[in-house]
C-alpha cells in the first residue's frame, strides 16, 4: 500500500505528532523549511531540516512531530509499507553509461503563476 499527496503548513502551526509503527515515509520540502523532531523508543530525539529541494526518509519504528518554523511551508509526502516477503535483487549491477539523461521539461502551473 502505498500515498501520496502535497501538505501545506502555516508558519504558525499548531505541532503534529504521529507514531509511525509499520511504514515508512519520504518528504520533499517544496517552499519553506521542514523541521521533524523524531523520538525512538528509548525517548532519544533528534531534529531534521529540510529546505527546499531537500528530502528525508522516514523509516518505521519511530515517533514523529512536525514543528512549526516560523514561515509558510509547502512538502511533498509519500508512505508506504515495506513489502518484506518478496524483497527483489538485482543479479548483477546495472550498468546506464549507455542511457541517455532524461529530457525535463519545465511545467509551468498558471493556478499557482510558479514554475514546477
């Protein structure tokens, strides 16, 4: 199972805290600045940051709390459960020294009037 989806965030937002047992998450900052405080079971914390173009990668087995960092904050999130009873590996590595980069085009969103 997987999600996705664009949250954004006030800079004065109220903390979000959320216990992640089973899946993981990836976040993209968009606009603004990410900052997650992230606790383990023995009550450990550390602080993340992410700016924009910056992701981090949530793994499972952690609590996690948004919190608020004084500006307006767009992010990309995704989640998802580890499939564990089919893990795929590769045979052997692969090689992309004869592929082509891909061709990105910019898309320019007239809702928002930003380049995405």
């Amino acid at each position: 199972m997987s999600c996705e989806g664009i949250c954004c965030l006030r800079a004065d937002h109220a903390p979000i805290r959320w216990l992640q047992p089973d899946f993981e998450q990836i976040r993209l900052c968009l606009s603004g600045k990410l900052r997650l405080l992230v606790e383990d079971s023995h009550s450990e914390q550390t602080i993340i940051e992410a700016l924009p173009g910056e992701g981090v990668y949530l793994p499972a087995g952690y609590a996690y709390t948004v919190e608020p960092t004084g500006v307006d904050t767009v992010f990309f999130w995704t989640f998802g459960t580890p499939d564990q009873t089919n893990p795929v590996e590769a045979p052997e590595p692969i090689s992309v020294e004869n592929v082509p980069p891909p061709k990105f085009e910019p898309h320019f969103d007239t809702a928002m009037n930003n380049r995405l």
